[in-house]
C-alpha cells in the first residue's frame, strides 16, 4: 500500500482546485493510474475512488486549460475534511482511497478469553 499525502486549504474547500503535488503525481503514475506527463492542457480523466468510510466519490485528474498546471479534485471532500487537515491518498491493491489522517480513527479491537477470563484490547 501507497500514499501521498495533502494538505487541505480553504481554497480547495471552497472552489474545488487543489495542484497535484509531486508525491501525488509520482504515486498516480508508479501505481498505474495516471501520468500527468504524457497529459496536455485541457486532458481531464475521470476516476473512481473511495473515501476511508467506503463511500465513493469521483476523482478528476486534469490538466488546466490555460497554463497546463497538474491538478486533481476530489468530489465529496468538504465533508470529510477541514481547511488544514492533513489528507493521504492512498493506493490499495489499485484501489484509490482518500483518508484524513488528521481525523483519522484508532480502531480497537477488543478480544476476551472466555476460559481464562481475561480481555485484551488491541489499537490499530
């Protein structure tokens, strides 16, 4: 599994633009999925990715029209982050997700042994 991360802005949030930064771009090409490189100004391709809840949303690699600057757009974002949140874009078995490690969760995974009479508890 790979990941590049991001840093939310107000812009981003608030008028969908957000630059693909290189780590982004790296992992999109060397994952297969996208190579900013051989896209002209105005080359847009539509992906499906998800977010770490499972919920999808449509992903937008694109090209600006006017001076070709690399971008990506992830639709739904706002409602999983906030401006300065710290997000990861994942690649997983091809799979793209979107996870807000600022936010992100600590699972626990309780186990109890039932002929001991113990429990443990497990953080992820």
């Amino acid at each position: 599994m790979k990941q590049a991360n991001f840093t939310v802005t107000k812009t981003i949030l608030n008028k969908s633009i957000q630059d693909c930064n290189a780590a982004m771009r790296d992992l999109l090409k060397e994952s297969g999925v996208v190579d900013y490189d051989s896209m002209s100004a105005g080359d847009r391709v539509e992906l499906k990715g998800f977010f770490s809840d499972g919920t999808e949303t449509k992903i937008s690699a694109y090209r600006a029209n006017k001076r070709g600057d690399k971008r990506i757009w992830f639709s739904g974002l706002k409602n999983y982050a906030s401006a300065g949140d710290v997000m990861a874009l994942v690649v997983d078995n091809g799979k793209l997700v979107i996870k807000n490690i600022t936010k992100g969760a600590i699972v626990f995974i309780f186990t109890s042994g039932i002929l001991e009479g113990s429990s443990s508890c497990n953080i992820l």
